[in-house]
C-alpha cells in the first residue's frame, strides 16, 4: 500500500519534533513577561507529556501501513539427487512451488477501517489531553496572578501600616496616646510582615508550578507573566456553549471514533469467518523430463466459523454506542456546572469590584482619621484595618475564582470563551 500524503506530513513532523526534542526541558533565555495565550502556546509546543503522547499518535499511522498490508507469496524450490545423471536409473529432479493465500470477505478493507478509526480515536484521546494540559496552564497562570496580586496588596498595606506606625510612634513619645495603645499596633506590624513573607512564598510556588507546565527543566527567579485579574464578561449564552461543545470536545469524538472502531471490528470478524484459498502453482523437472501443476486450498470451515468473535464485537460494538451517549451526556453536565460557576462567582466579584473595595478603603480612611484625633477607640481602628485586609484579599480571591471559572467554561467547550 502506498503511504498517503497524511503519512507523509505526519512522518515529517515526527522529524521535526525529534530534532527539537533538545528544546524540551531547557530554561528559555530571559525575555519578557508571558501572557496567557503565550504561556499556552509555550506549553503545547514545549510540555514533554504532550510531546509523549504526540509520538504515540504518530505510531498509530504505522498500525494503518500494517492493516493494509497484502498476503506475501510463498516460494520454494526442493531438489533431489543432484548428483546423479539424466540418463539414471534415478536422475537428478528439483521443483518449484509458488504459493499466494487470497483474503476474502473485504479483511482488509475492515482491517483499514478499525485502524483508521482506532487512530481517529487516538487522536481525539491526544487532543483532550491538550485540553487538559491548556486547563492546568490557564488555571496555574491565574494561579501567579494571583499570587502577585496578593504579594502586591501585602507589601503596600505593610508600608502603609509602617507609615502609621511611624505616625502613631510619634503620638507615643509626644504622650498623645498610652504604651499599651502604641504597643498593640506595633503587635499588629507582625502580621502584616508575616502576610508578605507568605505572599512571597506563594508566589514562588505557583511560578514553579506554572513552568514545570511549560515544559522548563528548571524553574527560573526571572520569570514573570503580564495580565489582568479582573474578569472579563462571558458574551454567550448557555445554549450555544453547550452546542458549541458538541461540536468541539475531543472526548466525545473519541466516544463517537470508538463506535467507528467497533463497527469495523465488527465486519472484520465476519469477513474472518469467511474461508481464505490458497492458489498454488507447480513446475518439476526429473531428468529429461518436465511437468506442471497447480493445487488449490480451501479450508472447510464445518466447526470454527469465528462465531465466539462475531458475538464479542457485536456486543462491544453496542456498548461503544452506550458510551457515546454517556459522553454526550456528560458534555451537557459539564458546560451546565461550569456555567452555574461561572455566574455565581461573577456576581460575587463584580460586587467587590462595584461596591465593596471602595466602601473599605473608605470606612479605613474614616477610621484612621477619628483614631488620630480621638474619635473612636484603638480597638474601632484596628477592626477598621482589619476588614480592608480581608476585603481587599477576599476581592482578589473573587477574581480568582471567575477566573477559573471561565477558564473550565473554555475548557468543558473546548474552546475559547473570551476573547
């Protein structure tokens, strides 16, 4: 069978990825900041699980070269006393045999077909493994993102308490305010160096994360993403992205390439109860005399008709078709869970983005105001402070989460939800 010219590009781009395999792993040279299509980009081209399962994709090309393979021919030459003359009493002879076994039934045209759906499969398998891994990049990128946000509110909150601190220090010596009030914000000043200590530490961590993705062998201190923690709005609607899904979710096309395997495995088990004759052709020479013959083989199938086969593909088959509906099943919940995530956490964080931070910072500037001048009580200050911190953070949190939540949105749709 001569290779197609769908062999031939995927034969070259096997060439290709083997002669970057050299890339794979390496720490890229310092360049600027990633951005997220960038950081997905990056991983697909560079994370050595993807590049594994690529390679297995590629072989299974070689399984369809091997089911359209034909039966080979068979030669045999036999002699016998070769010594001795044509004239004797026992002269010299030899023969030769060429023998051909022919497929009936179409064997390999089913054998074609469950190869080239087995390698639909195999692909449709490779792609949700792409899904994944842009997933897990998506997520580990907001993962950063939100870990400098974090480490950024906790180093301007530590030096805008140390600025208060300072102002209140100052207060102390002058006797505008007690030991015990000066030394119960200076306790508080542990808090705000212990929150960016962590911040710091969680940033680190979710950095390394994300490049272990991209496919460093090494993470790097320089590294560093670019991108905007507030969420951007999902423009469509249920239904289409459940449509959408449909048409695009690589597992489910797997789900329906299976029933195509199973189908043609199907047929192949039939055409395999069939009988297969061997047609052989004969030419014997025995002194000066010449002789030719032919022979055909056909087994008689009384017993063994590959029934145990033909009822195990038949129900394997129908099974396939139970899975494909499982599948399309499992879309539909999918895009609905990802959907209700997605609007509940959006809600929370536009709340924080429209009303809740403004509303801290404001009370905080209140308090600090009534608290220098004798207003409110340390303990109505320190609360003050205490609950611009935790909404400032919990609106970082709040991003976060519908970050993640359009990101399973592009994920459940396998596609890109905004732009």
């Amino acid at each position: 069978m001569r290779p197609s010219l769908r062999f031939w590009n995927l034969v070259c781009a096997t060439f290709l990825c083997c002669a970057q395999q050299n890339l794979y792993g390496q720490v890229p040279a310092a360049t600027a900041p990633f951005t997220m299509q960038q950081a997905v980009d990056y991983a697909l081209a560079h994370n050595p699980t993807l590049a594994s399962a690529q390679q297995n994709l590629f072989s299974m090309k070689g399984q369809e070269v091997e089911a359209g393979l034909r039966q080979n021919p068979n030669f045999s030459l036999v002699g016998a006393d070769l010594s001795n003359p044509a004239t004797s009493s026992t002269p010299y002879a030899y023969s030769l045999q060429l023998s051909r076994l022919f497929e009936r039934g179409q064997k390999r045209r089913w054998r074609l077909d469950s190869a080239r759906a087995t390698t639909a499969q195999t692909e449709g398998l490779f792609h949700d493994q792409q899904r994944g891994t842009v997933l897990a990049v998506k997520q580990a990128f907001t993962g950063v993102l939100l870990a400098k946000g974090a480490l950024k509110i906790a180093q301007d909150e530590l030096k805008n308490y140390q600025q208060q601190l300072d102002i209140n220090r100052v207060r102390y010596n002058d006797g505008d305010i007690g030991k015990i009030d000066f030394e119960r914000l200076d306790l508080q000043l542990a808090q705000y160096e212990s929150d960016e200590a962590t911040a710091e530490m969680n940033l680190v961590q979710a950095s390394d994360q994300l490049q272990t993705l991209l496919g460093f062998e090494q993470p790097r201190r320089d590294f560093d993403i670019v991108g905007d923690l507030i969420p951007p709005p999902v423009t469509s609607g249920l239904v289409d992205l459940e449509q959408r899904a449909l048409a695009n979710r690589p597992d489910y096309k797997a789900a329906q390439a299976a029933v195509n395997v199973a189908d043609a495995n199907v047929k192949l088990a039939y055409a395999n109860g069939t009988t297969d004759p061997t047609l052989e052709g004969e030419y014997d020479h025995s002194g000066t005399l010449s002789s030719y013959g032919f022979y055909v083989s056909v087994p008689i199938r009384i017993f063994d008709r590959n029934q145990g086969n033909k009822d195990t593909t038949k129900y394997l088959a129908q099974g396939s078709r139970f899975s494909a509906v499982a599948a399309r099943n499992q879309v539909y919940s999918d895009v609905d869970q990802a959907w209700i995530s997605y609007t509940t956490s959006k809600v929370l964080s536009d709340r924080y983005n429209g009303h809740y931070l403004a509303e801290a910072k404001d009370v905080l500037a209140i308090a600090q105001y009534a608290y220098q001048h004798g207003g409110i009580a340390l303990i109505d200050y320190l609360n003050a402070v205490q609950d611009d911190r935790n909404t400032t953070l919990n609106a970082l949190n709040a991003y976060a989460q519908t970050w993640l939540a359009i990101h399973q949105l592009s994920y459940t749709t396998a596609s890109e939800v905004v732009p």
